[in-house]
C-alpha cells in the first residue's frame, strides 16, 4: 500500500463516519475530534504501515494494548476536515486471531464526561467497560458498518504524558 493511498482516501473515511454518526443520532457539532485511527489486517501490514506514518511526524508511542501494538503518531501536518483539525492518528495492529480490514477504522472525540453522553443517548448500545480506566479510558460504540466512535475525557497526547 502506498502512503497516498493511506491520506487519499481520508476525507471519504470522515464523510462516511460523520454521518454514520448523525445517522444513529448523536450530535457531534461542537465537540473536538481527537484523534482518529487507522486498523492493518495483518502483522506483516503494520510493519509497513509504520515507517508511512512515521514520515508524517513523529512516533510519540508504540504499546501492547488488548494484546495488540498501538502507534501513535503526532502529525506534523494536521488534517483538516471540514471545522475539524486532526494532529493525532493511531496506527493498529490486529489481534492475533482477528479478522480485520484495513484501513480508517474509528474516531475519538472529547467529552466533558461519559455520563452526560449516556444520560443524552440511553437507547444507544454503549461500550462502557473502558470508561472507569485510570489512562486511556474511553466510551465507546460500534456503528452499523463496524467501525467505531469512541469518545475520551482526557486528550489521547495528555493521557501518553502521564504515564
């Protein structure tokens, strides 16, 4: 896979997600996209992927998470998407085991707290299990498409200075 082949097809990932979000009803209008993450079907695909984001800036953190590595990459360039500015992607490797697709697969937005999130959409089937996390905790729910919107009270960058 080529590097422009991993940007081209960005502002099409956040057309879609965006409005899978409106779609299940939730209003994202004012909040901060954090960061977004980009999923590798295989092993062999994160370790090429890598060396490709790490050309857009710079590898602030590689950790086993849930069994799998996670990069985080700070862009030297940030992305825009319509009023939204993205700095931050996340490059992940598939569980072993896991059948995964590649490419952009979820967005995290920040919220004051998730349980205004839950008190304003309770008929939405949450992922809560992350949320009482002491670093990286999230809220999260999978779309209709399978790719995923997560949403954080602490910004990805502060949580990786904390730890």
């Amino acid at each position: 896979m080529k590097d422009s082949n991993l940007f081209s097809k960005i502002d099409k990932f956040f057309e879609q997600i965006v409005e899978e979000i409106g779609n299940v009803g939730i209003d994202i209008k004012g909040l901060v996209m954090d960061h977004i993450a980009y999923s590798t079907c295989t092993t062999k695909e994160y370790e090429s992927t890598l060396p490709r984001f790490k050309e857009k800036g710079d590898l602030l953190r590689e950790a086993i998470i849930g069994k799998r590595r996670v990069a985080v990459i700070k862009l030297t360039t940030p992305i825009k998407y319509k009023t939204y500015m993205v700095d931050v992607v996340e490059l992940i490797e598939p569980k072993e085991g896991q059948e995964a697709l590649s490419g952009w697969e979820h967005v995290e937005f920040l919220v004051e707290n998730y349980d205004s999130m839950l008190k304003r959409y309770p008929d939405l089937d949450w992922d809560t299990k992350d949320t009482t996390r002491d670093n990286f905790s999230r809220l999260k729910l999978t779309l209709p498409s399978k790719r995923e919107v997560k949403f954080l009270d602490t910004p990805v960058l502060e949580s990786i200075a904390r730890e």
